[in-house]
C-alpha cells in the first residue's frame, strides 16, 4: 500500500474529488458506448432480416394474387361457350361476373387477334394485343404465364397478362385465353405501412420493369427499376446494402412464388435507426450534462469537507494545548464522528490525568501502609522466631503472597479483585492446587484493602491447614462459603467462612502466634467485623462477619 500511494500526487481534497467524479463517470459512458454499439450492430442484423422478411411477405401478397387469378383463368377456359363458340353469351356472362373489379378477359387466336375484350361491348373493332411475345411462348409451353408490364392498346394504361392455352374443345373458339390485369389497381398490394419511414416498395418483372410501386420514391408503372439495387439483387431472397449518393441504402427483395416476378424493398437505412441515433445524440448531449453536473457537486463536496477538516483541525490543537473541547458539528456525519470522538478523547485525556494523579497518590498512601503492615509483620515474627533462617522463610512467604495481591491490583489500577480470584490467587500459590478446595457464593469485586487483608488472612489459614489441618493430608477437604446478610439500619454485611473437614483431630493451640494474630485480631480490626474460631473435631471453622462496605468496592454501585 505504501509503493501504491507514491504514484499519487499531493493535491487537495478538491482535485482528488474531481479526479473520482471523472474516473467514476468514464467508465460508465464507455461501458454505455459498448452496449450501445453492440445494440446497434444487433439492430443493423435484425433490419436486414426484416427488410428480407417485407419482401417476402409482399411476395406471398402477389402469388396469392396471381394464383387467384389463375384459378379464374381456368375455370373460365372451361366455359361451355367456348365450346359451343357462343361467344356473345361467353362475354355477356364473364362481362357481368368480373364487373366492378379491375380484371378483364380476352381471347385471342394465334396471330393475336382479339376475337373478344370484356373492357369494350361485343362486336366492337378490336385490335392485336400487344402482348404477342407472351402468347407465343404460352402457346409454345401449354402453360400459363404471366407476362411483364406493358402499355395496353385497348386500356390504355399499363397492365399485365396471366394468358391461359386452350385445348379442345375450347381451342375452336380461338388459341389462348387472356386474363388482364390493371397493373395500378394492386397497389395496395405493395403498401409501405409496415416498413419504416421513407421506404419505397416496388414489383418489377423479368425486364426490371415496375409492375406497380408504392411510397416516396414511387417508381410509375412500365418504369425501369434503378439499375445499382437492380446489381445487388442476386438469389432468390435476401438483402443488401449499398452507397449511394452518400447515403446507406438497404435493399431487401425475393421472388415472387414461381413467377418471373420479384419484390423489392429499399430506403435509407439512417430513417430505420433514427430512434437509436437519437439514444447516441441522448448520450452524448446526457454525458455532458452529467459530467457537468458531477464535478458541480464534486465541488460543492469538496468545499464542505474542507471546511470540516479546518474545523477537525482547530479542535486538534486545542486538544494539544490540553483543553476540553466541545464537539464541532459539520454537514458531514464521519467529521462528526471525528469530532464527537476527539472531544471524547479531550474528557478521557482529562479523566486519565486525573486518574495517573488519584493513582499516583493511592500508590503512595498503599505504599506507606504496606511499609507499616511489613514493618508490623517483621516485629510480630521476629519476637516468636529465634531463628534468622527461620524468620527469613516465614517473611519471604508472606511478603510473597503480599506481593502477588498488590501486583493483582495494580494490573486493575486498584480498582479491586473479585472474591473467588483472591482465594485462588493466594490458596495456589500456597496449596499449588485447588483441586481439594471447594468455593461457594456469589462473587463480589473486593476493594484494594480488603484484597490485601484477605489476602494475608487465607495465606495464613491456608499454611496452617497445610501444615496442621485439613490440607495437611490427602483426604482433607476445605470449603470456603460466603452469604450476604440483612444488617441493621438496611446495611448489608457478609458473612465469610473457612470450614475444614477430613484432617487430623484439631486441637487448640497452647499460645498465639502471628498467624493466629492475623486470622483473628487483624482481620476483625481491617474489616471492623467479628471474627470467630472454632477448633472442632472435623477441622478448623473461621468465620468472619463484617459490613459488606468494607469488603466490597464501592465503585460497583456508582458510589464514590
């Protein structure tokens, strides 16, 4: 982490901000960017297969035209006046079905003379179709064919053929049967509703001539289909893509069923994305704005947390001058919380300092009371030993367990044990072992005087009943017990025993020595309670009964 924070600068909050406003808003647009051009590459696959698709569903609009109008074609070949050659009624009935439709039937011999037209009254002049190369291979084949676009003779626009062979007994009546088309009246055929804007559609025959167009370019009827889309039509059915005049134009086409006929669908393909070029100009108009708006705010931020810091800063150093601060209230919860925690640090700093004193003073007033208690101890043994070995083997124990309460507390400053961790504390390191010790009550934290008292007091008992009691052999058993008990005025008071059972028989000692000194006087005059020694058969019961004041520190109840 230290290598990595080199290779930053040394800037101001500001400029770090503005940093994370741009580092956090570019990756985002790119990733944007991505999406969008995968979108649109998508989009561009998807509108060449539904350009292709257009023109195939157009196409199967013409084939199912064209197949309609070979079904009339044949049930009309059909027709009974033709083989009669009662050809006014053939007209006259066929005149009336196809009435108010834009169909009409004519029959021609070989040469292409027309013996009957539905679009004139029977018995009118007619002329020769126009159509002669389509009869001819009609006639040639046997089968029915559609021909290109042509100009009529007799209608007078443009229109197409579905001719039909006749065989006999109709064929007496003339060589084909005509079925003609008004190539304008199947625009409907080719609408551009389902195309997107500015897309034209066109049918075109075998010559690339327009059958019949729709939409903005709107190519009239008998006109040439363009000749560079007309280059890209290769295959049945497809699409394709194309420059011209600077524009991308998409071609989509397909044949129409078995005819000589084929679809053809084009326009620009910038109308058909215009929606995703408007997401583009969104973006980048939106990436701008956002930009813009980001570092506004990233300025705003950065103004605030300086300002805040200023604030942190200022109640630093009056923290160093050792004052007690307030906490500085900012718009930014985590300053807050710094300076809710350094006007913390003010008061515990403050509370420290008065702790090290009270400590400081404590330590001095223990100090001159283990001195006394020491000096107490040494008179007391030395006038019962005669021995300097002796003496030495009995301070040394005793200062040793002194030692360890007065260690105890000083890693709690002072500020008491618990009970059932005295008795451990001074019984193990007598016993070596509370196997054989049994303890019974409710823990209570003793103060520093009450540890130190305790403490002698059951260094004491315990070397006694190691050496004479219950300890002193391996069946022997101690249970140290302690109640808590109602006392007058409501004071409560604790009643401390040391009962042995299982030793050798007890008996009552013939002088008083420092130890039964501590035990009894010493403790009753430390705690100001009553203490009680009973030297019974079982073993030795000591019980002691004192305020619980003087035993328990006063600072687990709030006192002072």
């Amino acid at each position: 982490m230290g290598r990595l924070s080199r290779l930053f600068p040394t800037a101001s909050i500001g400029a770090y901000l503005i940093a994370m406003a741009i580092l956090a808003t570019l990756p985002l647009l790119a990733f944007v960017i991505f999406l969008l051009w995968q979108l649109e590459r998508s989009e561009y696959e998807a509108l060449r297969q539904e350009t292709a698709q257009d023109a195939q569903t157009i196409g199967r609009n013409f084939e199912r035209e064209l197949e309609d109008m070979e079904t009339t074609l044949r049930l009309l070949g059909g027709a009974a006046e033709l083989a009669t050659g009662d050809l006014q009624s053939f007209h006259k009935r066929v005149a009336s079905s196809l009435s108010g439709g834009s169909l009409y039937v004519l029959l021609a011999d070989a040469q292409g003379n027309q013996k009957l037209n539905t679009r004139v009254a029977f018995g009118a002049p007619l002329k020769r179709m126009t159509d002669i190369s389509t009869l001819e291979s009609v006639l040639a084949s046997g089968e029915i064919e559609a021909s290109g676009i042509f100009f009529g003779a007799t209608s007078r626009q443009w229109v197409f053929n579905l001719i039909l062979p006749l065989s006999p007994p109709a064929s007496a009546s003339g060589a084909a049967l005509v079925l003609t088309q008004n190539a304008g009246d199947l625009v409907s055929l080719t609408a551009t509703d389902i195309l997107p804007p500015a897309w034209s559609a066109a049918v075109i025959d075998v010559d690339n001539k327009v059958i019949v167009s729709s939409g903005p370019e709107n190519i009239p009827s008998g006109g040439d289909f363009p000749g560079h889309l007309v280059e890209l039509m290769v295959g049945s059915n497809q699409s394709a893509v194309t420059l011209h005049d600077g524009h991308e134009t998409m071609l989509g086409y397909a044949r129409v069923g078995d005819w000589p006929w084929r679809v053809a669908i084009w326009g620009p393909v910038s109308t058909a994305q215009a929606s995703l070029a408007n997401t583009w100009q969104n973006l980048i108009y939106g990436s701008i704005a956002l930009l813009a708006v980001s570092l506004g705010i990233v300025l705003v931020a950065a103004h605030q947390l300086r300002y805040s810091i200023r604030q942190i800063a200022h109640v630093a150093e009056r923290i160093g001058r050792g004052e007690i601060v307030s906490p500085e209230m900012t718009k930014i919860t985590e300053a807050n919380q710094v300076a809710i925690a350094l006007s913390n640090a003010s008061f515990d700093r403050a509370q420290a300092e008065e702790r090290v004193h009270f400590i400081l003073q404590e330590l001095v007033h223990r100090t001159k009371n283990i001195l006394s208690l020491v000096q107490a101890m040494l008179r007391q043994l030395a006038r019962g030993t005669d021995s300097v070995d002796e003496l030495q083997k009995a301070v040394s124990g005793r200062l040793s367990g002194l030692a360890q309460s007065i260690e105890a507390l000083a890693q709690q400053q002072w500020g008491g044990i618990p009970l059932s961790k005295v008795i451990e504390l001074q019984l193990s390191a007598v016993v070596g072992s509370m196997g054989r010790i049994e303890t019974r009550g409710e823990d209570l934290l003793a103060n520093a005087n009450a540890v130190q008292n305790l403490g002698l007091v059951f260094y004491e008992l315990a070397t006694n009943s190691v050496k004479y009691g219950a300890l002193s052999v391996p069946e022997g058993r101690v249970l140290i017990e302690w109640t808590f008990l109602d006392g007058e005025e409501g004071t409560k008071r604790l009643q401390l025993r040391w009962v042995e059972s299982g030793g050798p028989p007890v008996v009552k000692p013939s002088r008083q020595g420092f130890g039964t000194t501590v035990v009894e006087r010493h403790a009753a005059a430390a705690f100001s309670g009553k203490v009680v020694m009973e030297f019974e058969d079982s073993g030795l019961h000591w019980t002691l009964t004192a305020p619980l004041s003087a035993i328990e520190n006063p600072l687990v109840h709030g006192e002072l």
